[in-house]
C-alpha cells in the first residue's frame, strides 16, 4: 500500500509560523524505518504493509506530538493488495502516457 500524509503541529511553530523542525523530526522517522518513501512540498509518502505503514506514521505523529498540544494529521492510502513498487510505478506510467500523445 501507499500511504501519502502530512503531520504538522497546530497553533505554534517558529516566529514566523513555521513549522519545518517539527515536520523534519517526522520525515525523520520516516526515512530510519527503511520503507520506500519520498518527500515533496505537501506530503510524505510511503510504500508497505498496512501494519509497518500505520507504525511508521503513529510514530511520526508521536515525535510531532512532542512538542505541541494539539496535531494535525492528513493521510490519503492507496491500498493495492498484491503491487509493489509503486511509489514510481505509478508515475513511471503516467510519463509513459505522456510520451505516447506527445
């Protein structure tokens, strides 16, 4: 499966409202639990099993949990039984059928 979310802190961050050390001590969690995943602007995705995903992401809430009262949690899943690989899979054909009606 794949698991795309976003955790942040709600009513704190820096001076300026950010809220990047917390969101970098998630990612963080992310990247040591050895799942495939990737990073953009928006959210972090992540490639496995229901229970070593939903661990992955409840630990990542736990670390942004830490430093704030309150959390912000949206997740989106695409739970494919029997696939693998599709964190680029999926794009891999969407570019594949952007060449083709190029």
């Amino acid at each position: 499966m794949l698991v795309a979310f976003s955790v942040a802190p709600t009513g704190g961050g820096d001076d300026d409202g950010s809220v990047s050390a917390a969101v970098a001590a998630a990612v963080r969690v992310v990247r040591a639990s050895g799942l495939p995943n990737r990073t953009d602007a928006m959210f972090t995705t992540l490639e496995g099993e229901w229970d070593e995903v939903m661990a992955v992401v409840k630990e990542a809430v736990d670390v942004v949990a830490a430093v704030s009262p309150r959390t912000s949690l949206v997740l989106k899943a695409d739970i494919r039984p029997g696939w693998t690989g599709e964190l680029t899979g999926k794009v891999e054909r969407v570019e594949a059928a952007l060449r083709e009606q190029a």
